[in-house]
C-alpha cells in the first residue's frame, strides 16, 4: 500500500488595522461621535419644537384677536366651552344650602333654582370683559393692554399657567390655564381663574 505524504498548508490572513471602512475613504472613528451628536441634537430640537412650538401661535391668536377682537383668533387660542365650566365653578352663591320650607308638601319633590350669578364669555363679549377689570383699555388707535405683568408659572409639558396682575392695582389677577387641546401641537386657554377682587370687578 503506497504512502501518501501529507505537505502541512499555511493559513495567511490579511487583518486591516487601520480605521478605514471602505477602501479608498478616510472615515475616522471620530466622526461617529460627531454624527450622533447631530443626530441627537436634532431630535431635541424636534422634539422642543413639537412640544412648545404651539405656544407662539396661542400667544398670538390671544393678543391678536383680543387687540383686534378678531372672533376666529379667539376661537384659535381659547377652548371656551372649558373656560366657561372653570368660570361658573368661581360664582358665588353656586355652592350656598339650599334650604327646603318644611311646611311644604311638595317640598322632597321641589325644582331647585340657583340664583347664583353666572358668567359666560365668548368672542363676542371677551373684550368687554377684559375691559370692564382693567386688563383692556380702549384707545384712540383702537385697544390695548392695561399695564400689566405676565408671569408663567408651574411650567410642564403639556400645561402651563401664566399669571397676569394689574400694576396699578395688584389685587386684580387673571390666571391663564394653557394646556395642549385635542392634539400634541395645539396649546390652548381651557381654564381662568380670577382673584376676588377681580371677579368682583367684573360682576359688579
């Protein structure tokens, strides 16, 4: 039986160690981190943009529309069907007894009628509102605002609350509710609360 010689092979590998991807390129390691940087970078802005962004366009359609008492602005920066519910829980007298006459048959059974004061506001009747508690001034070039201070408060990412006071007479504040309604991009007023002094101003 004939031997066969086996001849040992040699396995030669070619191992790159340079940082090249690509034949012919000059990609350094480097430019991933800059690139996720940009990448990043441009999703918080994104990402800011999407979540504030509305907020510019609220704020216009508010001093807009009042200033100009444009309807559709109004309607475009406020959700008064929301407002309005945040307005009648503020009257007074709403949460009063109701006291029945014991002397009354019909008493377990009565109709009970709230005599408590309302206020609803819309685009027709906002300006005059704003108005008659000081935060509005008629003009001779038309309205503008009473010198007033804003404060944003208990800022988040989908509500805030701005605070206006009156300079010229503190007690009188109007807090803005301002929270996304009905969609991620669009801001809207859905409450307003007034200070005491306000709220008296206006129902006077």
């Amino acid at each position: 039986m004939a031997e066969h010689e086996l001849h040992e092979g040699k396995v030669i590998r070619d191992i790159k160690t340079r940082n090249d991807v690509f034949e012919g390129t000059k990609y350094r390691k480097q430019n991933n981190v800059v690139r996720m940087v940009l990448f990043y970078t441009t999703c918080a802005l994104v990402l800011v943009l999407a979540s504030y962004g509305g907020l510019y366009f609220t704020k216009s359609n508010l001093h807009d529309g009042v200033l100009a008492n444009d309807a559709e602005k109004m309607q475009a920066g406020i959700n008064f069907e929301k407002t309005n519910r945040t307005l009648l829980a503020q009257m007074p007298g709403l949460l009063d007894e109701v006291k029945k006459d014991p002397n009354d048959k019909y008493a377990a059974s009565m109709d009970v009628v709230v005599t408590s004061q309302k206020l609803q506001v819309g685009p027709d009747n906002l300006v005059d509102v704003l108005i008659k508690g000081g935060l509005v001034k008629k003009t001779f070039d038309g309205l503008e605002f009473a010198d007033v201070e804003w404060q944003t408060k208990n800022w988040a990412y989908s509500h805030m609350s701005v605070v206006i006071t009156s300079k010229e007479n503190p007690d009188l504040q109007l807090t803005l509710n301002i929270a996304k309604d009905g969609s991620l991009l669009i801001w809207r007023v859905v409450g307003v609360f007034m200070s005491d002094a306000l709220r008296d101003k206006v129902l006077s």
